[in-house]
C-alpha cells in the first residue's frame, strides 16, 4: 500500500473477515473508519487498535436501511476517502423456495444494493480527487452457483457484475476498482449460513483463513489488481464451469452437492 494512502472505510468490520482487515491495515498505521451495527464490538476494535492507527473511529449503519445509508453517507461527506472496502455481507443456505420475502429483500439490501447505493453516492469524491481505491468483497458463489445457495448467489453475481461495469468507467479516472473473490472463509458466517454444520466439515479442507485474505486485499490497495481469487483450486473449479456448463451442472449437482 502506497504512503498516500491515509483514510480507509470497512464495512462490516466488527467480525470475522472484516475484524481481520482491520488488524492488517490497524498495523500499517492507517486511518481507519469502521462500519457496522455492533457497537460494543466496534468500540472493542477502536480500543484495541488505537496505538497502531494514525486515527480510528467508527459509525453505527444497518446497511440493509436505505436511511441508515443516507445517514452514513452525510456522516462521510466532509472525509477524504483513500480506499472503500466493501465487505459487509451474509448468506442463508436453503432451497430456493424456503426463503421468505422478507430474507429475499434483506439480503438484497445488504449485499448487493448497499453496496451500489454507498459506491454511486461515493463516486463523484473519488473522481473529484483523482484518486481512490474501491473494493468489492464477492464470492466464488458469485462465479458458480451450488444448491441452496441460489439467493446468496445472485447477489454475488451482481456484485461481480456492478464491480466490472464501474471499473471500465473508472479506468481514466486514476480510480482502482478491485473484486474479491473468495471461497469460504473460517468466519462466523456459517454459522447463520448453515446452521446444521455439515458444509463446514465437508469442505474443510478449502477453508480460508480471514488473516490470509485480509493479507490479499491489503496488498492489492493502490494497484489495478482487477480480481483476487481463492483458493487457487476454487478459481479453477470456476473456470472450467465457464468453459464446460454441462459439465458444471453435474459437478455441482454431485461431488459439490456438501449443503
């Protein structure tokens, strides 16, 4: 990361991926935002990062409201922000039919449409400056849909989707516009995702661990790294399900079937 660097933004930071990206960028001796819902955690992370941040502070947002977003966003209006971290997110494993309205809507909200509100509102700063370093946290869910992740993975599609479109528009702008695609991270996230435990145990062995991915995302900041992909294997598993979709659906409908 370059020394320009000075103000960073993380969504979703009280708790496992992002609790990580704090702690690799808390290190660098940054200037740290956090954004979340849980405060007491928030408050735990300013306490324990403050003697190795330039500045550390944070701001309450449920990101699935659109007027806690309004507010957010007219909380950052007077920042310069170096770098946009958009990991905040969350997923449920069942089958399509099973979800009610309401998760549908929720999930859309905070993984998909808060990202896009915050990024369009966030924009013009960046082109303003000339500078700047948006990163989208994905999914490899978001390149090859498996059971029971239909809406989870519908979202992540169209994160990837929204990030491709806006990295072309930014490209002239000295604006960065980086997606983050990972397979599944040793995080708390399961916990909500699939609550009986058995993917956890069944795709151990592709398990990420967040301090490593943190490490990824860090050393992208200030480069036009177009996408980081992991694990390795993964990325190749999604590849082949482009190039062989046939082949894919029989992959994922069998040997990947683990929810």
């Amino acid at each position: 990361m370059h020394n320009q660097v000075k103000t960073v933004v993380i969504t979703g930071a009280s708790g496992g991926l992002g609790e990580a990206l704090v702690e690799q960028f808390a290190k660098e001796h940054t200037r740290l935002i956090l954004v979340a819902r849980q405060e007491e955690k928030l408050m735990h992370l300013c306490q324990k990062w403050c003697h190795s941040c330039k500045e550390i502070t944070y701001l309450l947002c449920d990101l699935a409201s659109s007027k806690a977003r309004v507010e957010l966003l007219e909380k950052l209006k007077q920042e310069k922000i170096d770098v946009f971290i958009h990991n905040a997110g969350y997923g449920y494993y069942f089958d399509a039919h099973q979800f009610h309205y309401a998760d549908v809507e929720n999930m859309m909200q905070v993984n998909l449409i808060a990202p896009i509100h915050l990024t369009n509102a966030l924009l013009p700063k960046f082109y303003t400056q000339q500078s700047g370093h948006i990163i989208f946290v994905a999914s490899q869910a978001g390149k090859m849909t498996t059971q029971k992740s239909s809406l989870y993975s519908a979202t992540k599609f169209g994160l990837r989707g929204y990030a491709n479109g806006i990295r072309l528009e930014a490209h002239d702008k000295h604006v960065y516009v980086t997606c983050v695609n990972p397979g599944p991270i040793a995080t708390n996230f399961f916990k909500t995702a699939d609550k009986t435990g058995r993917y956890v145990k069944a795709i151990g062995k592709y398990m990420l661990h967040p301090q490593d991915v943190a490490k990824r995302i860090y050393k992208s900041v200030g480069t036009p790294k177009r996408e980081i992909n992991m694990p390795y294997v993964m990325e190749i598993m999604a590849k082949c399900y482009v190039l062989f979709p046939k082949l894919g659906d029989y992959l994922t409908r069998s040997l990947f079937n683990k929810k």
